[in-house]
C-alpha cells in the first residue's frame, strides 16, 4: 500500500489501479480505515479512488486528532502531497462532517462531496464517550451492535469489531469526541459544490432523518436510501453503495 508523506507523519492508502477517470477520495468513521470502504470501490476499474487511513488509525503514523477541522487539514494536505488536481470526497460518518467540513473551507481541488451516514450534527451519547474510556471492549461491542442493520453478515460484523478493537482506545475516544463537537448546522446552506447524500433504513447512529436534513439544507444535493442496511452500509450494501457512488460521478452503469 503507497504512502504519503506530510511533515513527520506517513498516511497510508489503498487506490484503484485506473490511471484515469473522476477522482475520489474516500475517509473512514471513528476508529476505523480504509476497509470501512467495500473492496469494490477502493479498487473501482473508472475511478482514481484514494483511500488513506487517517493519522493514528491504520496503518498511518501520527497522532489521531480530536477535531472534524483538524481532519479535514488533513485531508486538504493528503490531496495537495499527491497532487490530485480535482477530487471528490466520499466521508462516511466522522468522515461525512470532515467531507462537509472541506465544502465549507472550499480548497480549489474539491468537486464534490458523498456523505455517507453522516449529519449536520453528530452528538454521540456519553455512555459511549464515557465508556470509551471506562470499558472499550463492552462499548465496542455496543458500537457493532448499533453501527449494523439485521442482515449484516456475522463474518462483516465480527470483522470490523476486530479492527476497531485494535485501536488505541484513546483514539476511538477522540475520534467520537470530535463527532460530539462538530456543529455544521450554520454553515450547510452555503455550500455549493455538487452534494450526494446517502443514508441507510436501518440506521440506527445517523437515522434517515439526519440525511434528510442534510439533503433538504445543502443547495441541489441529491439524495440515495439504502435499503436493508444499517450505519455500516458501504460494507452491508455494497453493491448499493457503489452503484450510487459511481451515478455521482458520473461512471455509466453499462460500460
């Protein structure tokens, strides 16, 4: 897997092997990497697809940080190393209020932005805060069981438990810090790059509702349900996902 140097820290990625093609870059939820995101479209064959493992998460080195802003620098600084001239930004939760959070700060390589299972708000219950700290295993366990619809597979279900299970805990703790901070209800009616929302029936951390939102306040945003599925859709649905995804960028279903 390549990897990009930024100062002192290394962020590591997957990417598709197209050389051309719309370019995107995907960014994971609290505690978790790049293989939040369905192999399918890390590796789409009509997309530049760029999937990093933020700081501190991963395989990247770094310190995790504890705000949706300081991600996105992140993100603006992982785009601008590479030199990716135009991208999209697909954020799935955390990464959703990282995606708006670059709409907002607008870099002149952006395009465009897919949130998934995200919100305009993000406040995260304080068992989960608390327990983040006082008990990590017992509350990720409570995060997998709320983070999936009932026809997730057992295999996907105990995967992503087993990664977000080798995090640092006072990583996940940050990341779902930074979720409870973020505020983006000021500024959504302003963003004017092309917006897809996503969401999922079965949500049970970002309810339909919060897409909803999302996809009445953003101008011209275009909106896509899930069905079947819950916050982890990109993994229960992956077909699902992809197709909506590869609408938005434009990639013909029949190629």
């Amino acid at each position: 897997m390549p990897v990009a140097v930024m100062e002192e820290e290394a962020v590591f990625y997957d990417r598709s092997d197209a050389e051309t093609g719309p370019a995107l870059i995907l960014v994971h939820g609290s505690g978790g990497d790049h293989t939040h995101w369905p192999e399918g479209l890390r590796h789409h064959d009509a997309m530049q697809v760029f999937a990093p493992d933020l700081p501190g998460h991963g395989r990247s080195t770094g310190a995790a940080r504890e705000t949706v802003e300081a991600y996105a620098r992140v993100i603006d600084r992982f785009a601008r190393t590479l030199g990716i001239g135009r991208a999209a930004v697909a954020g799935h939760s955390l990464g959703g209020a990282v995606a708006l959070t670059l709409a907002l700060m607008k870099p002149d390589w952006l395009s465009g932005i897919l949130l998934v299972g995200t919100g305009a708000r993000l406040r995260v219950h304080p068992r989960i805060l608390e327990g983040l700290s006082a008990s990590f295993e017992e509350t990720v366990g409570m995060i997998c069981d709320l983070s999936f619809g009932p026809e997730a597979p057992a295999s996907v279900v105990a995967d992503v438990q087993s990664q977000l299970m080798g995090n640092d805990p006072r990583v996940v703790q940050g990341d779902y810090r930074a979720c409870d901070r973020f505020d983006g209800m000021g500024g959504i009616g302003g963003i004017a790059c092309p917006t897809l929302v996503i969401s999922a029936a079965d949500d049970r951390m970002t309810p339909v509702k919060y897409g909803e939102f999302l996809h009445q306040r953003i101008p011209g945003a275009t909106f896509a349900l899930i069905e079947s599925a819950g916050h982890m859709m990109a993994l229960e649905k992956p077909e699902a996902v992809i197709a909506a995804v590869a609408g938005f960028m434009g990639i013909p279903r029949e190629r």
